[in-house]
C-alpha cells in the first residue's frame, strides 16, 4: 500500500497508507485521513461481499429450475428460494445504505449525524459503518418511531 496518487474528479489525491492493524481511535482527530480511509475500506468489502452473494444467489437459482415431481419438496424448494430472494432483497437494500454512505465520505460528511451534526462515535461507526446517527438521535428516533406506531 505505497503512497500512491488517484485522480478523482479534476483533482489529485493522495492514496493513505493504512496498516493491517490499524484501527479507528478516540484520541487522534475524527475523521482524519486514516479514519475515513479506514471506513472507506471496510464500506467496499462489505459491499464486494454482498454483491459476490448476490452473484452465487442467481447462479443458484437459475440452475435450481428443475422439475420436483414430490409436492411437499416442491413446496420447500419454492419456500427456501423465497427465503432467499427475500434475504437477497434485503442485502440490495444494504447495497445502497452502503453506497449512500460512500457518497458521504466522498462529501466529507461522513461520520456525523444528520440530526445533530456531532460527531457519530467510532465504536457505533466501526459495528454498523452505514449509521448516519449518533446512538442517542437513533434512540430518540426509535422512540418517536414506536409512539406513533402504537396509536
């Protein structure tokens, strides 16, 4: 991972050197170059992982069209690909929260919640990468989300 250039836009970047071991701490300014870098990265495989499922999913399922004279096993052959679909569904949806928080990066606004604007914390960012609020604005959310579901 040498120091190497990109050209994004009309503008050159320098690429960051990341350690293996690097991890996101407390006490170096948030949202530095290694930070972001560091979230960047792990944004992408996450991504590359999903859409690599995908790709065995429909494989799967295109060679899985075969005809099962058995009722019962053609019932839970049709089951578990609905299953399936329905998990690939939610894996496009998380595709995209991935891809809207890349696009934040890219902005510089990655890392800060849309509600407040303060700064999400690592430890919330580095379980669940796609966050857009801090913990306590997710939980004031959450609650206002139920109150209005229980009417």
């Amino acid at each position: 991972m040498a120091n190497v250039s990109r050209i994004e836009g009309n503008e050159m970047k320098q690429e960051v050197f990341l350690p293996d071991d690097y991890r996101p701490a407390e006490d170096e300014p948030f949202m530095n170059d290694r930070q972001v870098e560091y979230f960047r990265r792990k944004l992408l495989n996450w991504k590359s992982e999903l859409v690599a499922g995908s790709r065995d999913t429909i494989e799967g399922l295109q060679d899985g069209t075969r005809n099962i004279p058995d009722v019962a096993d053609r019932a839970s052959e049709e089951t578990d690909r609905a299953l399936e679909l329905r998990t690939r569904d939610r894996q496009r949806k998380l595709v995209s929260k991935i891809d809207a928080a890349l696009r934040r990066i890219d902005e510089g606004e990655y890392g800060y919640c849309i509600v407040t604007g303060e700064p999400i914390s690592l430890k919330r960012l580095d379980a669940r990468p796609i966050a857009t609020m801090s913990l306590e604005a997710q939980e004031r959310h959450e609650r206002r989300e139920k109150v209005h579901r229980d009417d």
